[in-house]
C-alpha cells in the first residue's frame, strides 16, 4: 500500500475522531428544525414545561427560546401551564417528516 493512501486513511481517521465528543458516542447532532419537531410531537397531547424541556433534553434557556418561538408563529400553545401542538404545529411536523424521507442519509 502507498504511503499517501495511509496517510490519507489516518487523516480521514483523525477527522472522524474529532467530530465525535465522548458524550455523543457517534450519534449525530440535533439541528434546530430537529428539535422543533421534538417538541412539537412531545407536546400533542399537552405537557408541562418541565416534562418537556426533559424530554426534548433542552436547557431551561433553550427552551423558554423555542417555545417563544413556536407560540408565536402558532404551532404551539400555551394553556394554564400546559403547553400543545397546534394543528398549524402538527401539520409543520407531518410536513418536515415527509421531507425527511427524502433526504438521503
């Protein structure tokens, strides 16, 4: 095997390592339209903010951001402490799956 097919393997080994933190153990992460369509599935049944920001794994100043957000473009709701998606909100989430699909891996 040449040398710069070796070095050009350990490069792209090196690059590999790099792009992975301890804590992700390889799994990819989140981007915002992702964790929108989190919390707005989390959500369809109405959940509290506290259930919510655990299990969208979201800090407290991540969330108060994106639920401000998705209250004010209408796909999320607030109603006496409980939070739910909206039809508008459910429809974004039928809409960003069936995109998904699409997108190769």
């Amino acid at each position: 095997m040449p040398v710069e097919e070796t070095l050009e393997e350990e490069s792209l080994l090196i690059n590999k390592k790099l792009n992975e933190t301890p804590f992700m153990n390889g799994a990819k992460r989140r981007d915002r339209h992702d964790i929108v369509v989190d919390i707005l599935k989390t959500a369809r049944g109405g959940i509290k903010k506290t259930n919510l920001m655990h299990k969208a794994k979201l800090s407290h100043t991540q969330l108060k951001l994106y639920l401000y957000v998705l209250n004010e473009n209408g796909l999320l709701e607030n109603s006496n402490g409980l939070f739910k998606t909206t039809m508008k909100g459910q429809k974004f989430v039928k809409v960003f799956e069936s995109l998904d699909l699409l997108v190769l891996p």
